[in-house]
C-alpha cells in the first residue's frame, strides 16, 4: 500500500521540515548568544570578585597596622602620664635644693630618699655632690 500524496500536501509537509530545522537553528544560536553573554557576565564578576578580595585584604592589614600602632601609641601614653605623674608628685614634695642643703647640713641619703621623695640613685648622687666632706 503505498501513499500518494499529492503536491500540495508534499509541499506542505517540506515547508513544515524548513520551519523546524530553521526554527531548531534559530533556538540553538539564540541559546549560544545568551550562553556566551552569560558567561562574559559571570567573567566580569569574578574579576570584580577578585578585586574585591584584593582590596579587603588590603583594608584588613591596614586595619591591623592601625591597631598595632593604636596600641603602641596607648602604651606611650600610659608611659608618659606615669611620668607626669611623677613629676607631679615630686614638684609637690620638697624641691632638689632643700635636699641639697640637708645634705650639706650632713643628712645620710637613705633620710634624703625618705624625705624629699628622691630615687636610692639620685639620693646617693646629693650627697656625693653636696655632702659634707669627711675629714681624712
């Protein structure tokens, strides 16, 4: 049994296989384009990933050099007001002048020490300069 078609429907039936292999060719090089596109996209935002890396890791070593040098700084400070401090309390207490006259009215440095505030050094340094002189 054999099938006559007549040229209409052959026809037909050709313009239906054109339509589809361009309809295919159609998809598929559209499909090609949107890949292509997607893919520049997802480049792009990987070197803007990796950029974004780069100066996150920047930021983060300058944020630690920041700390380190905050609490050198801190610790500065810490020594410096200790120092004023000091000398606050020093400038309070008798001055190195009435230290030098008790020690060359013979005063021993361990009573110039306990008196005037003085380090044991700087006690000792008074009566070294100022003290009265022993007879030989």
């Amino acid at each position: 049994m054999m099938i006559h078609l007549n040229i209409d429907t052959s026809l037909l039936v050709a313009a239906l296989a054109v339509f589809f292999a361009l309809a295919a060719v159609a998809w598929t090089a559209h499909h090609r384009r949107l890949a292509r596109r997607l893919r520049a996209r997802c480049d792009a935002l990987e070197a803007g990933l990796l950029t974004l890396r780069r100066e996150v890791e920047i930021a983060t070593s300058m944020t630690v050099r920041a700390g380190r040098r905050n609490k050198r700084i801190e610790q500065e400070c810490s020594i410096l007001s200790d120092r004023m401090t000091a000398l606050e309390s020093r400038s309070e207490s008798p001055s190195f002048d009435q230290a030098i006259d008790s020690a060359r009215r013979g005063a021993e440095p361990d009573k110039l020490a306990q008196r005037f505030g003085l380090s044991r050094g700087e006690a000792d340094l008074v009566t070294r300069l100022h003290g009265r002189k022993l007879a030989k």
